[in-house]
C-alpha cells in the first residue's frame, strides 16, 4: 500500500488555499518550494492533457509546513497545540473499509481503521463526509503495513479533502489521543476483537484463523477418499501453514510493538496475540513420506485432491512429482511431434486438472516413460498447444545423450532412440539466448549434468557455477529446431574461462 494519488486544478488549489488567481500568482513567486505543476498524461490517448494540475499530496503537505498556510494544509501535519491535552477513547466504529476506533482530540476525532487496503483512508473519510460526519471527524487513518520512526506507519485522509492521502506519524496521533495506540497483528485484525478492547486491557489471546489454503488442505487430510499416507502429506502442509501463520502474527507484534528509532519505545499497545496452546504442530517430517503422498494425491481423480494440489504448487513445489509447467505449440515435423508420437491417452487426474488452469482442452494423455501428465489446449492466437510438465529426471540405463534440440524448450534425444524435454526444476525453465530476462546458465548446468548420466537430477540452486563454455554457447541466439551435437556439447564445456587481465 501507499499514498494514492490525486491531482488539483489551479481553482481547486486556489479553494483549498483560500486564495484567487492572482494569489496563485504571487504564491508561485514568493515561494519557492511550492510545488511546481505537472501536465498530466492521458494513456489513453497517449497525449499530455492541455492543462497543468498540481499533485494534491505536495500542495497538502507544503501548506501545513508554511505558517501563512498551516490552517489549511494536512491536519497531522500541521505545527501542534502547545500545552496539548489529553485525548479520550471513543470507541468502535465500524467503517467501510472494516474496524476503527475513534480517538476525541484537541483538534477533532480521530478515526483509525485497521486495515492496510490501498485507499482505505480515503474511502473512509469520503464515506464519513458524505453521510454528513455525525462523529465530527477530523481525520481518518489507516495503516501503510510497514514500521515507521515512532510506530505502525500510517496513511491519512482529512474529512475536508477527502480524496487527498498523506503520510502519518503514528507517534503524533499517540500525542494528540494522550496515550499509547492499540495495535492488532494482520492476522488478528479482527473486528470482534477489536470492538471489545478497552484501553488498560490486556492483550486478547485469540486463535489465528485458518485462511483458505490451510482449510482446503484440512478437508483432504479429512477425506477417507484418500490413503493414510495422503492424509498425511496434506496434514504436514496445513500445519506448516498453520505455524508460518501463528509465527507472522508473534513476529509482527516484536516488530510493532518492541521496534524503535532513537531513545524511545513506540507508543504501541499489544491489543492481541495469537493463541500458541499448541504451537508448534508437527510437520516437516519424512520428506519421502510426504513427496509419496502428493504423488498419490497427483494421480487421484477426486475435487479435493485438486485442490490440495494446486495449494501444494503455491507453497511448497519441491514436494510434487514433476517438474516446470512447460507449453510449446503443435508443430508437424518438429522433435515435439516425435516426442508427442509417444504420448499415451489417459482419463485426466489431479495433476492434469491443476495442469489445465481451466483452459478448454482437447485430450489429456502421460508421457509412458517419465509418467508426466501432458494435454493439448489452444493458445490465445487460436493455435494449438502441447502443455505438460517436465520431468524431475530422464529414465536411467545405458543409453547416453545425443544432441539438445532447441525447439520453444530444451530437448534431449539419446543413444536408444527416445526424445525428451529436459528435466526441470518445478520452480525455474529452460532457455537459451542473450535474454535479460532468461538464464541460459540453467539450460547450461542441466546438459551439464546429463552429459555424465542421462539419469541425473540436476539441482538449479546454483545454475551461475556451470562451466563457462556452455553457458556461452546456450547465450548464442540459436534458431528454433537447432541441434546442438554431443560432441559440440562437449567440446564447449571442457573450453576455458577467459583470459582475465
């Protein structure tokens, strides 16, 4: 989240300063840190309007720094009352953008709302003013989701501007309330908590709800569907989820609440934290044990195994039997058509329905020798595509590497005959070509591997250390379909690093 941002004509800067257009005139030259006008780009037409706006935030914040303007400029920002008193806590409201508290200042309500949601602050305060501020808020904030100089960094959006943000001082609104701030863990943020805190409460302890993921999982490790191996795989992911979360929120609460820049601590009360009775559960087990068990759930044929699995992608790859989505078009006479030739037609599984992405397909299949889900779908140009997931490793025997095919991917053909897209890592792809974008040092350390045995699994941790001269030759731009020999290959990888001056 940040500040949005919104623009002032020249008569929208001349009301908000209570000033004419002469006035505007006279401030441009008698200050000279007024913020200078911008003209504004319209990317729909691809033109710069006609008119120059002023950026709201700028001219916000330069008036509550300039004592001719201070009474008009941001109300956080402005100088504060000498002999301030004390605030008073006026408690919940709900806004919206979810939970607030209000605080009675010296200068007006306060209204914080716990949420870090881009515009909450301005949202909040439009909807105050627009339903004539019966509370008499002066000001609304939100949180920015970052630490600042003196506690929970906030947004703030005054009720005479509303559609103007700028940032805050948690420290400064702490002064004007007379007292230390409440403040709510993200995953804790939760209005029934937040609606019954007093001020000298102690902190709630609640439980961290489960979010989707961790309750999707939950339902697998529940179904008698499934094997008690399977259950168990999915039971060790929600509770890795489940302790990553109850650790965020004990995180977040040191941060905010303990964190401090200079001498003093934030002016912050814990208002929650999170329920660790029996934190932390066990996971992280036989790592075999739970890669068997997605295998199985892979292969499954049932709803909630496809969604296990699609959770499983997102949080932990590494555990999943196949490697890197990969998608290449439907080509005749190509070594993806001879590869395809061998394609087995199966019913889809798990793996084949998050593999599909909800795109129509045409027929699912398996690759026979590596066992890996395949379909064929349509690209966006209407084309036909192959899509399918490359193989962790290429079946081991005495066959040897041949030639690499570059073809949309990489290719291995081999001694006995077969074809094969290279194996992949689940989290990284292969390509070649002097490309900002793409590592050609991953292709490089796969072929690397493979020359020395066709079964490897190649690791990608550390793709940078392949020898130098393949990585040379799979940053040159070859053509699709070229064929890089054996003996090319190998020849590459035994030429030396260059010369260093």
């Amino acid at each position: 989240m940040g500040v949005s941002s919104s623009y002032l004509s020249s008569v929208e800067v001349q009301q908000m300063l209570g000033i004419n257009t002469f006035g505007l005139w006279r401030l441009e030259r008698k200050y000279d840190d007024f913020p200078q006008p911008i003209e504004p780009y319209d990317p729909l037409r691809h033109t710069k309007e006609a008119d120059a706006v002023w950026d709201a935030t700028e001219v916000y914040r330069w008036a509550a720094d300039t004592p001719e303007f201070a009474h008009r400029g941001a109300v956080l920002l402005r100088p504060r009352p000498e002999d301030l008193a004390d605030g008073d806590w006026a408690g919940y409201t709900h806004t919206v953008r979810g939970p607030a508290l209000d605080w009675h200042t010296v200068l007006g309500t306060v209204r914080i709302v716990y949420s870090d949601d881009r515009k909450a602050a301005a949202e909040v305060a439009t909807d105050v003013a627009a339903t004539g501020n019966p509370d008499g808020v002066i000001t609304v904030c939100a949180l920015y989701g970052d630490v600042g100089f003196t506690g929970p960094a906030l947004i703030a959006s005054d009720t005479a501007h509303p559609g103007i943000e700028y940032e805050a001082e948690w420290g400064d609104v702490a002064a004007l309330a007379g007292q230390a701030l409440p403040w709510w863990p993200d995953l804790l943020r939760l209005p029934r908590l937040i609606r019954t805190w007093q001020p000298g409460a102690p902190p709630a302890v609640a439980e961290v709800p489960p979010n989707s993921n961790e309750q999707i999982l939950r339902r697998a490790a529940r179904n008698e569907a499934f094997d008690a191996v399977s259950r168990a795989a999915a039971t060790d992911m929600a509770n890795h989820i489940r302790n990553d979360r109850i650790n965020r929120a004990e995180h977040e609460n040191e941060v905010f609440g303990t964190e401090r820049f200079g001498a003093q601590p934030h002016p912050v009360v814990i208002a929650a934290e999170p329920d660790t009775t029996e934190h932390p559960l066990p996971c992280h087990g036989d790592r075999q044990a739970v890669r068997a068990g997605w295998h199985k759930l892979a292969v499954s044929n049932h709803p909630d195994a496809v969604a296990a699995l699609e959770v499983a992608i997102g949080h932990d790859p590494e555990l999943l039997p196949f490697g890197a989505v990969t998608e290449v078009p439907v080509q005749p006479g190509t070594v993806t058509e001879r590869w395809a030739r061998r394609l087995a037609p199966c019913d889809p599984t798990a793996a084949h329905a998050v593999l599909a992405h909800g795109d129509p397909v045409d027929a699912f299949f398996v690759d026979p020798l590596t066992d890996m889900p395949a379909l064929r779908t349509v690209a966006v140009n209407g084309r036909p595509l192959w899509r399918f997931y490359a193989p962790l490793s290429l079946p081991a025997g005495s066959a040897e590497l041949t030639t690499i095919v570059l073809q949309h991917t990489v290719w291995i053909t081999t001694s006995d005959g077969q074809v094969h897209p290279a194996p992949c890592t689940q989290t990284e792809h292969l390509w070649w070509g002097d490309s900002r974008h793409d590592r050609p040092s991953e292709a490089a350390t796969v072929a690397d591997a493979l020359l020395d045995d066709l079964g490897a699994t190649a690791s990608l941790h550390e793709h940078w250390k392949a020898p130098r001269g393949l990585i040379a030759l799979f940053t040159e731009e070859h053509e699709q379909g070229a064929e890089l020999t054996r003996s090319r290959l190998l020849l590459a990888r035994m030429s030396p690093p260059p010369r260093t001056r």
